[in-house]
C-alpha cells in the first residue's frame, strides 16, 4: 500500500484551473466621451496576500516608484484541503478502461472510488483606485450563483473527467489608505472559494476476463458439483471494448466429481 510511488496531480490540476477562471480579466480606462482610452489585462500570480503587501509596504513612497509594484495585481493561494464525508460513495466501486498493452495485447486499468475533498482557495485583488477595483470584483461575481463549475482531467490514462464545482463563499473589502498623502494607496479586495474535488489512488490493471464459470452444489463442502454455468462472448473472439453479446452454456452432472482450479480439471 503505503510505499508504492503514484502522482496524479490532482491538486496541481485543480491549482492551475482554479487560476485560469482569473486569467483573462481586463480594465478599461474611458474618456468622458466614452471613449476607450486605455485597456489592458490585470496580472495574475500565484501568491500569497503578506507578499503583496511587503512589496507595498516597502515601495510605498510615491516620489520613488522605479522597482514598485504595478497596481492592479491579483494573487491566489491554496489555503486549505478538508475531507468531505457527504460525498463519500462506496469505496470498492470502480472506474474501468481497456488499453492496449505492448506486452500483453489488451489490459483493464481500473481505480477505485476517489476520495472527496474540499480545497480552499483565496482570491486577492489590489488596485490603487475604487473604481478598478470595482471592474474587476464585477466581472467575478455575476458568475457566481453560488458556484461556477469547471472541468478537469483528473486521471488522463482512464480518460476521467470530472466537473468541479467552485463556490465563492465570502468577499472582504479593505482600503489600506493611511498615513500621508504621499503614501501608496492599495484597495484590497479577498474573496474565499471552495472547490469541490476528488483525488484518486494508485492506478491498477488486471487481464481482460473472457470466460466465468460457476459450479452449484446441492450442499457443502462434502457435496460433488451438480450443475455448471459458463458464460463467454459471442463471438469469443471479442474484446473487452468490442460491442458483443453473451453465450451461456449449462451443464448437469451425476459423476460426483469436483473441480480442482489447480490442475482446471474436474477429479
């Protein structure tokens, strides 16, 4: 169990989805006529708020902005993970899919049910005026009712995709304009989400099954087989990820005889 190296990226992938939603938000600066005098698309990093606020902090004087920071901005962190027990399903379900191997022709790839977790993330945006950061809080919200739903391969080798729900649960405003007036002002905007995922095992294989067969008996364990059930494809040249029916064959017998699954012969 434990030991056995897998890395599907689930939390990676999600990371880097959850960014894209963000990725592409413009400003708009317009004349009084109207006019379009200015657009430009707001940078997006994955970082943390205090980050963001050193840097402010420490390029706050407006007579010095050679290395200062560009407002607006907006930076992301994931800022937590929690199991989720109402959506946990059954854990011995399967989700199956039929490669083709070099070695052994055709394999069933299978994994368990994928574990339920609720992933935090936090949203910050930092303009240097109300009215930017208006633009860009207006563009976010509307999609959001309560929650926007992406779609991400989780697992590609099973062909896995799953739909994620990501809920905006708060938004926080903050106007950190103190002191001076020659001091940096910095609108700060914090939304909280949670994104609804799962994350999944180790990937396993097993032979593609052609051919099940059960033998019934009147009592056990002393009792001989009395009747015997094979089931096949039809045509048995089929394969798993072939479209084919099934062959039933039902045997009785009166021999007192047993199988022996060692030797796959009746004695």
């Amino acid at each position: 169990m434990f030991g056995t190296h897998f890395y599907n990226e689930g939390i990676r992938k999600l990371v880097i989805a959850f960014g894209q939603v963000f990725n592409n938000i413009y400003i708009q600066n317009t004349a009084t006529d109207g006019a379009v005098t200015k657009r430009f698309r707001v940078p997006l990093a994955y970082a943390p708020k205090e980050k963001f606020l050193v840097r402010l902090d420490q390029q706050a004087d407006l007579d010095n902005r050679s290395f200062a920071t560009v407002l607006p901005r907006m930076g992301f962190e994931m800022s937590g993970l929690t199991y989720d027990a109402n959506r946990k399903l059954n854990k011995m379900n399967k989700v199956r899919r039929v490669k083709t191997n070099e070695a052994d022709g055709k394999v069933m790839n299978f994994n368990y049910t994928p574990v339920p977790y609720n992933v935090d993330f936090t949203l910050n945006i930092f303009t240097a005026t109300a009215e930017n950061g208006l633009q860009i809080v207006e563009q976010i919200l509307p999609y959001f009712q309560p929650d926007y739903t992406i779609t991400v391969k989780a697992v590609p080798e099973l062909d896995i995709v799953r739909d994620i729900p990501i809920v905006l649960n708060s938004v926080n405003y903050e106007d950190s304009y103190t002191g001076n007036f020659d001091r940096r002002r910095a609108v700060i905007y914090t939304l909280s989400f949670t994104a609804k995922t799962y994350l999944y095992g180790p990937m396993a294989n097993q032979s593609v099954i052609k051919s099940t067969q059960a033998d019934l008996h009147t009592d056990l364990p002393q009792a001989s087989r009395e009747e015997r059930v094979i089931v096949v494809p039809k045509p048995t040249t089929a394969d798993a990820d072939d479209d084919f029916g099934f062959t039933t064959t039902i045997s009785f017998f009166t021999d007192g005889k047993n199988y022996n699954p060692v030797s796959d012969t009746d004695e």
